[in-house]
C-alpha cells in the first residue's frame, strides 16, 4: 500500500528554511494558531501534484508561492517541494515528486531526480484517488465546493474514484485522433478527386507522345539518308573550290613577294630621309644651343667685374660687425651658465618638498587608521560578551524551566506492578518467534513478487517490438504487393510500349508471339549493354510466319493504329561471328562475350535473337572494346556494360545512360518483387507466431503475479497487526523499564541543574562587569578619536602650504626652462652669421673666375661656326633622296591596285567555300546532336538512295504527319505512369483511413461502455454507503444520492437528506456543521468504494459541534488502519483521534517551524494543555 512518508519544503510560501515533515501510517493531525502556515502544508502538497491556480493557492500569480522575505530574511530565489512516498508492500520501493518554480517564471517537475513533465505526474497518479483536484484532499472551501456545485460537476467524485478517468482522457485523446483522421481522410478524397481528372486526359497525351515517337523514327530513318547525301554532294563541291581558291592564292602571294620587296626599300629609303632630318634637328638644336650659352657667359662676365668692384668697399664693414657678434654670444653663453645653476638648485628644493608631503599624508592615514581599529577591536568584544551573557540567559530560563517540570513529576510520582512487567517479557518473546517466521515467508513472497515484474517489464518490453515489428512488415509487404499489383498491371496493359506495338500485343493475334522485351531476359549487369545495342528493336514484335505478319500490319491499318517491326520466324536467319574470331577474342582482357551467348530465351527464338545480337561483342570499358576493335579491323559493332559504342569502321558513341530499358527493368522488378514478397511473408508468419507464444506468455505472468501480490498484502497486513502488537508491548516494557529507573535519574538530573543555575547566575553577574569596563574603554578611544581628529586639521593646514610652495617652485623651473631655450637658439643665429662673413667671397677669387669664363666664351664660338657648316651639307642630301622616294612610291602603288583585283576574284568563291563549309558542319552536327551518329557511320550503315527526291518528299509527308498531331506532351508517358500510381497508393490510402475511422469509432465505444459499467458499479456502491455513513455521523436520519437523467456518461449527481429529526431539505438550508458533516459523509462513502493512498483534511470540521467532532474523529480512526490521514485542525477531539501531533508556530515573524509530538506517550492533560 502506498503512503505518504514526508514532504520536503524550501522557499514555499513561509518556509524559508528546509524543512522536512515526516508522516507514519494512520491518523496524523497539524495543529497551530491562524496564520502559522497550516495549510501551507496542505498547498505544498497541492502544488507539487501539478495546481496550476495561484487563486486556488491563495496567491495572485504564481510566483507568489516563493518566499518573499522578512525584516531580517532576504528574499529566496526559488520555491521548491518533494513529495515522498513508499510502498508499504514492495521494499525498496521509493517514488520522489518534485516540483521547482524560479522567480524568472521557469518551472521544473522531477520524478525520482529524473526531469520530466507536468504531463507525466499527471499521468501518474490518474485515477490513484490523488491530485490536485481529487477528492482525497479536501478543505473548508471544498467542503462549500462539493455542495454547492452543480450536479453534472460533483460526477467528477465518483469518476475518479471509479477509475474511468483515464479511459476519458483516452477517448479524448482517440477523438483528436479520429478528427485528425477524418481531415487526412477529407484531403485524401479531395487530392483523389483531382487525380481522377488528370488520369484520363493524361492516358490521352500519353498516346499521343507514343505515336509521336513512331513517326519520330521513321522520319530519323529517312532523313540520315537524306542528310548523308548532301553531304556527300557537298563535300565533292567543297574539294573543287578549294583547288581553285588554291591556285588564285598562288598569283597573288607572287605579286604580294614583289610588293614586299619594294616595301622594304622604301622603308629604307625613308630610314635614311628620317635619319637626314633628325640630323638637321640636332644641329640646329645645337647651333640654338651654343648662342645662347654665348651670350648668358658674357653676361655673366658683366656681372663678375661690378662685384669686384663692390667687394672691396664692404670688406673693412663686415670686419666690425664679425666682433659685435663674438662679444654678444659670450654674454649669451654667461646666462646659460648661471641658467643651470639655478635650474639645479631648484630640483633639489623641489625634492624636499615633495618628501615633506608625503610624510604629512603617512601621518593622518597612521593617526584615522590606529585609532578606529581600537574602537572596532573594543566593540567586538563588547558584542562577543553580551551575546555569550545572552545565552547564558537563555540557558538558565531553560533551566529554570526543566527544573520546574521535575517537581510537576515528582509530585505525580507512583509505582508499577513487577508481576505486569514479568507477563509482558514473556508475551514478548513469543510474538518475536511469530514475527520472525513470518517475515521469512513474506521476504520470499516480495522477491517472487518482485521477479515476476521484471518478467513482466521485460515480456511487454518484447510484446511491444514485436507488435511494432508486425506493424512495420504488414506495411511493407503491403507497399510491395501494391507495387507488384502496379507494375503487373501495367505488364498487362503493355505500357511503355510504342502504339502500334501496344495495339498488336494486346489484340492477341493468331502468329504473334510477342515482343522481343518479353521473350527474353539477361542478368542485371548486362542489361544497359543489350538496352544500347538492341534499342527500338526490343520492341519488335515476333510472329509465326509472314502471314501472320501482314495480317497485323492490315490491323494497325484498319485501326490507324501506328506501325510495328514484325520479325517472322520462318524468314529472320540466324547472325554468327566467325571461330576463330571468337578464338581471337576469348583471350583478350576485357571481353565479356558474344550478346547473343549472354540472352536467355526460348529455343524456338534462337534464330530471332541471334539475327539480333550474333555479331554484337560485349566488352568491360571503353579501352578494352578500342583494343577489340583494333583486333577485329572494326568490323563489328562493340557495347560496354556502361553503354558506350565503337561502330563497325572506327566511329566512337558515347557518353551518359540514366537508365537500362524500361522494358527489360519492368520485367525484372516484377520478378524481384514476387521474391521479396515470398521471403517476407515467410518472416511475418514466425514473427505472428512468436507474438502469439508472448503474449500468451505474459498473460500467464500476470495472473502470477497478481496473485503473489494478494497473498503478499495479505502477509503485509498479517505482520502489520503482529507489529503493532510488538510495537505495544515494547512501548508498554519500555515504560515498565522507564519507571524503575526514572526516579534515581530525575532525581541526579535536578542536582545537576540546580549546580548549573548557580554557575550561569555567577556568569551573568560576570559578564555585565566586563560590559561595563568595555563601555569605559570605548569612551576612552572616542576621546583619543576627537584629539586625533584636531591633529589632523592642522596636519592638513600644514600639507597645503608646502603643496603650494611646490606649485611656486615648479612655475619658476618652467620660466627658467623657457629662457634656456632661447638662449640657445639666439647663440645658434649668431655662430650662423659668423660663420656667413667668414666665407664670404675675396677679391683674388673673383679675378680667378673672370679667367676662366673668358675661356669658355672663346671655346663656344669656335664650336658654333663648326655647326653652322655642317647643317648646310645635311639640307642638300636630304632633297636628293626625296625625288627618288617619289618614283618607288608611284612603283608600289600599281603592285597593289593588281594585287587588289586577284583579290577580288577570289571572294565569291571563299564565299561559296564557307557557305558550304557551314553547310557541312550544320549537317554533320544535325546527325550527331539529334541522332547521335558520326557521318562516317552513318555513310557506312545507310547505302545511298536510288531516288533522293522521293526521300526527301517522305521526310516532308512524315514531318507534316508531327505537326497535324499538334502539340505533345513529351513527358506525359512518365506522368500518366506517375500520376497513375500516385492515384492507386492513393485510393490504397482511402481504404486505410477508412479502416482506421471504423477502428477508432469501435474504440470510443468500448470506452463509452466500460466508462458506464465502471460508473454505475461504483455509483451504486457509493449511493449505499453514503446512506450507512450519512446515519453513522449524523446518529439517525437519512442520507441519498440520485443521478438527475439516465444517461450514465453525462448524468449529474444529486445529494437528497434528511438529518435526524428534521424534514427534508435542500442542502442550502443546512447549518453549516450539517453541510461539513454532509461532505465528509460523501468523502467517506468514496473512501470505503475507492481506498485513496492518503487523506488531507484541512480545517473541515471546523463547524461542528464538540459531540460532533469527537464522532467525526473516531470515524476518521477507525478508517486510519487502512488509509492514510492528515488532518489540519485546531479541534480538541480531532487531536485526541491523532497517532501523531504537528504543532506549527512561526517564533519568527513570516517563518514556519514544525515541531513533532507523538501523542501515544501523552495523557489526557497533555493534550488538554495543548489544546488550550
């Protein structure tokens, strides 16, 4: 059985300090005066099994539920409550629910330290009889609640204690998936309805692209002939305008080579003119040169005599001002001198003031800080010894308070029986041996128990993977044996067919055999390669003999059906490779095989096949099939398993494959699906087997353990009475005991308290002296503190004048640091002009000068009439070489206009070159981009046509066909095919939701029905009981329960009584002791139906009489052995009920404590007291 071992409270409301209230089985009753906290032990609870109402916990928000401090409390952060509880049945069995709320909003629930959700707690005690709105925990406004609600909301008491409250959120649940389900079901019709417009006109487009790719084909046919003889027409005409184009090209390169020569020397001859000119521009730049240097000389000369001139009049003047500067920078050198000095003195000034001030500032920090530490070092002391005379105060009252309780228990002193303490050690000893064998057989019982639910966990552990695992096959093999039925239907409707072929196949002609895709298969690897060598001939079509042939192609005419390729088995002869080329071959690196070795198919269609693929080599890769090509002299056509080609002739086809043939994989994945599906409806068949022996299995397992369960709690219950018959007699020997020794020890302890009151009162005494000797030595200090204080003014007085000394000395440094500077730079203007008059210019330089420039006049004009002479030769020889450029000139010109005119005559015929050329390339590329074929392949595979003309009018006729077919849709075969699936797992997917709507339908009933059956069960049990209780409490009269229609899923409830000796009335009349007694009436008639793991009641026989609430309290015990109470109250009988007594005081204001009291060692008086 579950119980409620503690509850554990941090920062709820006015617990501000941890605390833990412990709770044993049966009745336990908190007690205190209003405003203690009572009930917010009754909110705590509330609280952490997941209230979310601050109304209801008497709070504005929820935050309010953390402590929000006092005068002398700070505020706490955060609010947190553990629910304990244990199963008295299954040890070791301990569940922890906690719930955290921070001041930041932030909520946090806990099961066994494992974060989870509000949702999980919920879950967990659905339908225990515990929460937040159960009826197991009832107060004075609930009381009010339950009878003045309507009656559809006072079912809610007996549906939980019915049990049907998980079936009703289970039907909540299922119809949010059954809504859900119906709007799944709502799109899929909708989705349904606009694929079946789309599948038609699809099929439509479908078979019009598959006519188009008909005629596609034959048009390719006729127009590669078509295309590869005008190539062939243009590349004779290319080769004859080439050669003529050759030989024009030759005259004019010869012409080109003499007026190539005659480029050359006229380009020297103007080399020479260039050269001639570029000398005459040099010359006369130097002629212009030279007279201009003549005449700047010559004016310098001008110069150079005034100065000498001059130069010897200033001479004696600079003399006098050169001493007048000598004698200036001496004083200035003086002044610097006596600047430093001074400079000097001042620092070391400034240093000794700096040391007095800071010896100024030590001594005011040493005078504040010595004297505040006594004062501090005083006053603690002071605090230390009043708080220890403080606590030898509260020692002594206490004392004073024991000493007092041990006269009461002398003066009420008696003796006891020796011969009840000797009956009692016997009784002992044979409940000891009872309980001994006892808890043997229940320790067995609990690991069978115990053993048996891990079985169980593991059993429905396995249950579930196997049922997930069943589920996931059926959808798979369902998933398969759609797409099985799909492509099989498809197989049978011959999609991906062309027209013409689909027609023949599906009219199931007499002589038809069927396609080649049908009648043969190949590996997988091998499929690309066949796909690639065989291509539109897969869909050739093989029939018995010609007849048969002509009398399909006179039904595709008869139905304008399209064409077909008919292969008749008595005309198509076999294709071989010769021996001993396959001998050659079988030995290369890379061969794979002859095709037709590779393909398998019925005898009678060997002919067929090796027509088909007799002379087709498959190789590894595209190096392995050029070096097989080289062996063979490329005369047969090679396919790598990639897809890639080397034509007979050399030709390479090549590139990218997205897929093998649709044909061939169609085939293939029919086959693979048919296999898959065998294999796994094998497995679902063991799986369905194995899920059948577990789940019989686990049936068996629980039916064990159900039944160890009842044989263990009726163990538990046997050893609890056999307990609580020990735990009397030890109680009763303990006393026994207690009395003998109890008065020799009450009587020591009182000589040891009155020794100790003597000791603390001298204590006291003592340590009111030394406060008194503190207080003095304070006084002293604040004294030393005010002469301190005087000291410090005149330090202070002191500090500032020698700050502003410094201040005046460091204004005097800067001046003088000032002046330094500008003595220095005015001696550094006078070395600088001194140093100017010493180099200044002397006469005999001057005349040196003169010289020389004379000189230089003479050397120019020399030079000058030596270029003069020679720019006249430069001017004749340049004239004569002008004339003969003019006649080269006139040479050359006629060279080019001949040149020009050959030229010409050869444009029109590069024109026609290029246009052919274009023409060429635009032909090649238009065999190569549109039908992938080089033109030497195709020359090689198409013969040239006897009628050209009568081809191309056959490519027109067939192109005029494509256009009347209008536009086509090329993608519409895929898209039929997709859409047509997407419409067919649609449908599949209709089919489901329907059976998942009947299902969940289905269900909702069921629940409906056992909803019903539980209710009245339990109605009709709680309507008889509440009739037994009501006359119990109450002491006569009648009370009745009635549902007010008869729908047992929404019927209300409707309480009729009659008290004793009153008429019936409605309940609003009643008092409001009548109407408390009313609802515990109620609440105990559910408890009797549905035990509840514990009881709260706060406060609900507040209103009752003393006769009442004696009554009510011995009810409440008599139903304690098997459920659990706590009982908030601050009625006498009530506590006199109680196994257990909580008082709950708050010493400090706005902080709750607990103390425990167990009442099982009070008397009468005790709780007497305790009540007043």
């Amino acid at each position: 059985m579950v119980y409620l071992k503690a509850v554990d409270a941090y920062g709820f409301k006015s617990f501000a300090d941890r605390t833990t209230v412990e709770f044993d089985k049966g009745l336990t009753a908190i007690v205190g005066p209003n405003g203690s906290g009572k009930s917010n032990i009754t909110d705590a609870i509330r609280w952490v099994l997941g209230e979310q109402s601050a109304k209801s916990l008497r709070g504005a928000r929820m935050e309010d539920v953390i402590f929000s401090g006092t005068e002398k409390r700070q505020p706490l952060n955060y609010a947190e409550v553990t629910l304990k509880l244990e199963d008295a049945f299954v040890s070791d069995s301990k569940l922890n629910i906690t719930r955290r709320l921070y001041r930041s909003g932030e909520s946090e629930y806990f099961i066994n330290g494992t974060k989870s959700r509000l949702k999980d707690i919920t879950e967990l005690f659905l339908d225990t009889g515990l929460g937040k709105e159960s009826f197991s925990m009832i107060s004075q406004g609930k009381v009010d609640e339950i009878l003045n609600a309507k009656p559809e909301d006072r079912r809610h008491l007996i549906e939980e204690a019915a049990g049907v409250l998980k079936y009703k959120k289970r039907k909540k649940e299922t119809a949010s998936k059954l809504e859900e389900t119906m709007l799944n079901l709502s799109r899929v019709n909708d989705i349904i309805f606009d694929l079946e417009a789309r599948v038609e006109p699809l099929q439509m487009e479908a078979a019009a692209a598959e006519e188009y790719k008909a005629l596609t084909q034959e048009m390719k046919e006729a127009d590669i002939q078509v295309t590869v003889t005008d190539i062939r027409e243009l590349k004779t005409e290319y080769t004859r305008l080439g050669q003529e184009i050759k030989e024009f090209t030759e005259m004019i390169e010869l012409k080109q080579a003499r007026a190539g020569r005659l480029e050359t020397e006229l380009s020297e001859m103007n080399h020479d003119r260039d050269r001639l000119t570029a000398s005459q521009e040099e010359l006369n730049r130097r002629q212009l040169e030279l007279s201009t240097g003549l005449e700047r000389r010559q004016g310098r000369l001008s110069v150079l005599y005034e100065k000498q001139d001059n130069l010897a009049q200033s001479e004696a003047r600079q003399q006098k001002e050169l001493e007048k500067l000598t004698a200036e920078l001496a004083t200035v050198n003086q002044a610097a001198e006596k600047l430093a000095s001074e400079q000097t003195e001042l620092q070391t000034e400034l240093r000794d003031l700096r040391q007095e001030e800071r010896a100024y500032v030590r001594k005011l920090s040493d005078l504040n800080s010595d004297v505040v530490s006594l004062i501090e070092t005083a006053r603690d002391s002071y605090y230390q010894i009043l708080s220890e005379q403080t606590a030898a105060r509260n020692e002594l009252k206490y004392i004073e308070k024991e000493l007092a309780q041990l006269a009461q228990y002398f003066s009420k002193e008696s003796a006891e029986d020796a011969e009840a303490y000797d009956q009692t050690v016997a009784e002992q000893a044979d409940m000891k041996d009872r309980l001994t064998a006892l808890e043997r057989t229940l320790a067995t019982c609990r690991k069978d128990y115990k053993e048996s639910l891990e079985t169980i966990r593991s059993q429905r552990s396995r249950y579930h993977e196997l049922d997930e695992q069943l589920r996931q096959a059926n959808r798979y093999i369902d998933r398969l044996k759609a797409k099985h039925q799909s492509l099989t239907a498809m197989q049978a409707e011959y999609q991906g067919y062309y027209q013409g072929v689909r027609l023949v196949l599906k009219e199931q002609l007499d002589g038809v055999h069927g396609a080649i895709a049908e009648l043969i298969s190949i590996e997988p690897r091998f499929q690309t390669a066949l796909d690639i060598a065989l291509g539109g001939q897969l869909q050739s079509i093989v029939t018995s003999d010609e007849k048969s042939a002509r009398t399909a192609i006179q039904f595709l005419k008869k139905q304008k059906g399209g064409r077909a390729t008919f292969l008749p088995l008595t005309t198509i002869q076999p294709r071989s490779m010769a021996e001993s080329i396959r001998t050659r071959l079988e030995d290369e690196n890379g061969y794979i095989g002859i095709l037709s070795d590779l393909v398998q198919t019925e005898k009678r269609y060997t002919s067929i096949i090796s027509n088909l693929t007799g002379r087709v080599i498959i190789a590894a890769d595209m190096e392995a099939a050029n070096r097989l090509a080289q062996l063979i002299s490329y005369k047969f056509r090679i396919v790598t398993l990639d897809g890639n080609v080397v034509n007979p002739g050399g030709s390479m086809t090549g590139g990218s494959v997205n897929q093998s043939s649709a044909l061939l994989k169609q085939k293939e994945e029919i086959t693979q699906l048919a296999g898959q599906i065998e294999v796994y409806t094998a497995q679902l068949t063991e799986l369905e087997a194995a899920f059948a022996a577990l789940k019989s299995e686990l049936t068996e397992t629980e039916l064990r353990s159900q039944k160890l369960r009842n044989e263990g709690e009726a163990l538990a219950e046997e050893e609890r009475e056999l307990k609580s018959a020990r735990d009397a007699q030890n109680a009763r020997l303990s006393e026994l005991k207690a009395r003998q020794q109890q008065h020799a020890a009450r009587v020591t302890q009182k000589k040891e308290l009155t020794t100790t009151r003597q000791q603390l009162t001298a204590a006291v005494a003592d340590k009111e002296k030394e406060l008194k000797e503190i207080e003095s030595r304070i006084s002293d200090y604040q004294q030393l503190q005010t002469d301190a204080q005087s000291i410090e003014r005149e330090t202070t007085a002191a500090l500032t004048e020698v700050r502003q000394q410094r201040m005046i000395l460091e204004e005097r440094q800067k001046y003088q640091h000032d002046r330094e500077k500008e003595n220095s730079k005015r001696r550094t203007q006078l070395e600088t002009a001194m140093n100017d008059i010493e180099s200044a210019d002397s006469i005999e330089n001057l005349e040196e000068a003169i010289k020389a420039l004379k000189a230089e006049i003479s050397s120019d004009q020399g030079e000058l009439d030596s270029v003069s002479a020679q720019l006249d030769q430069a001017k004749a020889a340049g004239d004569d070489i002008t004339a003969a450029l003019a006649d080269r000139q006139e040479t050359y010109h006629e060279l080019m206009r001949q040149i020009s005119g050959l030229e010409n005559g050869t444009g029109d015929m590069k024109g026609r070159y290029a246009r052919i050329d274009v023409q060429l390339e635009n032909l090649i590329y238009h065999l190569t981009e549109d039908y992938h074929m080089t033109y030497e392949s195709a020359e090689e595979q198409y013969s040239e046509p006897h009628d050209i003309e009568s081809l191309r009018q056959r490519v027109k006729l067939t192109k005029r066909a494509i256009d009347e077919l209008g536009p086509v849709n090329p993608g519409a075969i895929e898209q039929y095919k997709d859409v047509k699936e997407r419409y067919d797992f649609l449908t599949e997917q209709e089919t489901d939701l329907l059976a998942a709507k009947e299902t969940l339908e289905t269900i909702i009933r069921e629940m409906d029905d056992e909803v019903t059956t539980r209710f009245n069960d339990t109605f009709s049990k709680v309507q008889s009981n509440f009739g037994e209780v009501f006359r119990e409490l109450f002491g006569g009269g009648s009370g009745e329960l009635k549902l007010n229609n008869d729908d047992s899923l929404t019927a209300g409830i409707d309480i009729m009584i009659e008290p004793p000796g009153k008429k019936r009335q409605h309940l609003t009349l009643l008092s409001g002791g009548e109407r408390a007694l009313t609802a515990v009436a109620l609440l105990f008639a559910i408890l009797k139906v549905r035990t509840a793991p514990f009881v709260i009641l706060d406060e609900v026989e507040a209103a009752l009489d003393e006769a009442n609430v004696i009554r009510f309290g011995s009810y409440v015990k008599s139903l304690s052995d098997d459920t659990q109470f706590i009982v908030i109250t601050h009625r006498k009988g009530t506590m006199e009920a109680a196994d257990r007594l909580y008082g709950v005081t708050m010493q400090n204001s706005g902080i709750t404590q607990m103390v425990s009291v167990d009442l099982n060692q009070l008397n009468h008086n005790d709780i007497k007291e305790l009540t007043e």
